[in-house]
C-alpha cells in the first residue's frame, strides 16, 4: 500500500497509524486494548477490555512514530504496556497466557484465558513466539535490562520444553493433549486430538533468537544460535518447505491460525513466511558481519542460500 510515495508520506502514514493505535490505551490499565470484546470458550462471559500477548508485536510501531516525530507519548505508550503485560501475563516459569481481561475502570485483571490456544492454563507456541519476539525488540528499542530478561527467559522455556520436538518445529501449542490442561467447552480442542504443528511459532521464534543472540552472553549466544539454526534447517527440510508452486504459492507448510475455532488448521500462514525470510536474511547478513558467528560459525545450508538469492524462487 506504501510503494510509490515518498519518504515522508510513509512516515506520515505510519505516524498516524501510530496514533490510531494510540487511541486503544487505557492510562489507568495500562496497556492497549486488543479486541473490542472477547467470547470466553466457557461460554459464560465476554470481557470488554481483552489484552493478547500478540499485542507485543504493536508496540515495534509506537517506537517508530516516537523517534521520527519527537513525540515521546507513543514511547511511554509501548514502555507501559511492555511493563503491565510483564507483570500479568506470564507465569513464574515464563510461559505465556493469551489473553488477559482488565476491568477498564480500575485496571484490575478479572480473567486470564486463551483464545487460540489449547486451555486457560496452557501456552500456546505462537503466543510464546510473539512474546519472544516483542521483548527482545522492546530490549532493542529501550535498552532496558528488565526487557532482555524477559525475552531470555521466555527463549529459554521455549527451546528447553520437554514437549519441543527433536526437529524444533513446535505443537500448535505446548500443553495440547497433555494432562491437567482442558478446553473450554465451546472449543473445537474438544473434538481435535492430532498434534498438529505450527511452523509459524518456529519462524517467529528462530528470527527472534538470532537477534538476541547479539545481546547476551556468549555461551547464551551459542545456545540460541544453535536453536535457530535447528528451526532453520528444519523449516528449509522438504517437510516444511513447499515445491514452488504448490501449498498456495506459500513457502511454509503445516501452520496452525486457530484450532478452537476451527480455522486454519495444518495450513500455510503468512507469519510463516515473513519471518522465516527474515531469519534467513538476519542469518546471512550476521554471518557476512562476523559479529554474529564469531565464535560459532554455522554455513548457511544450500537450500537456504537459494531461498535467501532466488526468494525461495517464489
């Protein structure tokens, strides 16, 4: 939609983007209100104030609009939600709720429950990956400490779960099947027991663990580059890399949008996409760097390479 304007309409436009965005945070609860309401799968209640872990990736905006229009409200905006979302929606072991309820008049959190997700109380893999990703950025932007905390935290339970399969690729979500965790009764995970993959989950997280790999220690580096180079090679395997042409003209197979909706299960999703080519380019342009494979050089596989030269020949 932005290609042919100049520099500073597509500034404008994403200032104004910005501030429409702007318009959905609440002061007293701190945080940006996701969607107008939200359905529990219980059935039993709709909450007007909902807040998904998704809502991390936003705030890469809000950051943005600050730096090129000296206006510091977007800034303050992103901070605080980051902060409030830190403060609610994870648990002591840095899994991730996808949505979190707040009273609007007082700010109070009234529910915690999942929308995409297998159960309340289980982590689903893309809102993991989201989370990953929009601390990590948030460090970048901010540069504060508490921030690579959490994204280093949130990395480690992803990539040392008992429940990631050896080749990396995650469940659509950690807890799916497992014990102790139920649906909500309206929810399609009912009637769903196939443990499906979400390739998306893998793209979003690899791309998000070569970025943090720049900012942490290097025996911290050495671990999450050798995970993202397992999710790499696995989403580059004929398992998950489509033949062009097939799959819709995606790049990634075997994704996941929203299982208890019963909505794009097993099936290509443009996160895949975007984010395993921005992997790859991250990938190829820190090896080019040798900051990023100073003390850990991994070749970029062929099959990458060509992906990286030739946009996987789409």
């Amino acid at each position: 939609m932005l290609t042919g304007l100049s520099g500073t309409s597509r500034i404008k436009i994403l200032v104004n983007s910005a501030r429409a965005l702007s318009t959905r945070f609440n002061p007293t609860a701190g945080v940006i209100k996701s969607w107008n309401s939200f359905k529990s799968w219980h059935g039993n209640a709709t909450y007007d104030f909902p807040v998904i872990i998704d809502n991390m990736m936003n705030l890469e905006l809000l950051f943005f609009a600050s730096k090129v229009s000296g206006d510091t409200s977007f800034r303050h905006i992103a901070v605080t939600h980051a902060l409030t979302t830190m403060k609610n929606h994870f648990r002591p072991d840095y899994s991730s709720y996808h949505v979190v309820c707040y009273d609007s008049t007082n700010g109070k959190v009234i529910a915690r429950e999942t929308a995409q997700g297998y159960a309340d109380n289980s982590t689903w893999s893309r809102g993991q990956a989201w989370a990953i990703y929009g601390y990590t950025m948030t460090y970048r932007e901010t540069k504060d400490p508490r921030f690579l905390e959490m994204a280093i935290g949130l990395s480690n339970y992803f990539i040392n779960s008992k429940r990631l399969p050896d080749d990396y690729i995650p469940y659509w979500d950690f807890n799916a099947n497992e014990k102790g965790y139920t649906p909500g009764v309206k929810s399609y995970a009912n009637k769903m027991s196939t443990l499906y993959r979400d390739a998306s989950a893998a793209s979003i997280t690899a791309s998000a663990l070569l970025e943090l790999s720049t900012y942490v220690s290097s025996n911290q580096a050495k671990k999450y580059q050798s995970a993202a180079k397992k999710m790499l090679e696995s989403l580059s395997s004929d398992t998950y890399m489509a033949t062009p042409g097939a799959n819709g003209n995606f790049i990634i197979k075997h994704c996941v949008g929203s299982l208890p909706h019963q909505s794009e299960i097993d099936v290509p999703l443009v996160y895949a996409d975007y984010y395993f080519l921005e992997a790859l380019l991250r990938y190829s342009k820190l090896e080019k760097s040798n900051h990023y494979f100073k003390r850990f050089h991994v070749p970029v596989g062929t099959r990458q390479t060509l992906c990286i030269q030739q946009t996987c020949r789409y």
